[in-house]
C-alpha cells in the first residue's frame, strides 16, 4: 500500500538475534555486514544498548541487538 515500495521476495521477514554481551554483537555484525546493505551501522541506542540493522543479498532484513543492559 502508498507509501510503501512494493514488496519483493524475500522482504517479508526480518531475522533478529539478541547478543547477551556488547562484544558477541559486535562479532556477529561483523560477521553478517560482508557484502550486505547496512541500513543501521551497530551503535549505542537511546534504550542503553547496541542495535543494528542489514539487509543480505537475498533481501532478508537481520537486526542485531546486545542484551547486556537488561541482567
């Protein structure tokens, strides 16, 4: 639907993977951003932890999070 670009496959799923240490995120983004879009570089977030967001070559959407600020 307007506004949004029409859907294309592989799009309609986003993959999230919570890190339980800012340095096990690290690694995992470092691991999945070879050759990908980056749409969000992994950074510190207002909510106290990091966030990332890439896009594979097949269009899955990964969003990687740290978990350390929640124990």
């Amino acid at each position: 639907m307007p506004p949004m670009s029409p859907a294309t496959y592989g799009t309609g799923i986003s993959i999230s993977i919570d890190a339980e240490r800012e340095d096990e995120a690290s690694q995992i983004f470092q691991n999945l951003s070879a050759g990908v879009v980056i749409t969000l570089p992994l950074e510190k977030m207002l909510w106290g932890t990091l966030f990332s967001m890439l896009t594979d070559q097949y269009g899955i959407q990964w969003m990687v999070n740290d978990d350390e600020q929640k124990k």
